[in-house]
C-alpha cells in the first residue's frame, strides 16, 4: 500500500499534467501523468487524463488503452469513458479525411 506523502506526490503530478495540457504542451503533460501513474498506478483520473492528451494528440490506440485502465479501475468513470470512445473515433476519422488534427475539445478562449 501506497502511504499519503506518494500519493500527494501522485496528486500533484495529475494537477500539473492537467494544467500542461490545458496550454497545449502535451508531452510534457503525457510525462506528469506518466509519473503520477508510477506513483500510483489506481489513480483512475491519472490515467484518465492521459486519455484526453493522447486523444488531443491524434494517438486514437494509446487514448483508448489509457481510457480502457481509467474505467477498469474506476467504474464510474464508464459513461464518461463511452461518450468519449464515440468523440475519440469521431474525431479521429474526420481528421484522417481532412488530413487535420482534430481536438476532441473545443478550444475555450
């Protein structure tokens, strides 16, 4: 079992990488959730955001393996995660037919 000092480690890596994400620097945020997840290989949110980064990314396998550990370990994210397999492929083959990265987000500005 994991003590409260590495999971808080954990926790704070999920927040950045999170943050990283949101200004775009995603391989930076792909390597906060890589290490909050070597913490913590349960946190099912760590995982679960690396989902939404690979996705941003165009990396349709990686974004579904990462969503596929995310709700094995947490069940009640597997609404969430069947909403976002739909966005992910979605996405992924209006990109493939334009030949242009498509965010599943809409960018907020």
């Amino acid at each position: 079992m994991k003590n409260w000092k590495t999971l808080n480690e954990a926790r704070i890596f999920v927040d950045k990488g999170f943050a990283l994400a949101k200004a775009d620097k995603h391989e930076e945020a792909v390597n906060c959730f890589d290490k909050a997840i070597e913490l913590d290989p349960n946190d099912a949110h760590a995982w679960y955001n690396k989902a939404e980064v690979y996705a941003i990314k165009g990396d349709k396998e990686s974004a579904f393996k990462s969503l596929s550990k995310a709700v094995e370990l947490n069940a009640m994210l597997k609404e969430f995660a069947k909403d976002k397999r739909k966005r992910i492929k979605k996405h992924y083959l209006l990109a493939e037919n334009s030949n242009e990265v498509i965010c599943i987000r809409q960018r907020r500005k």
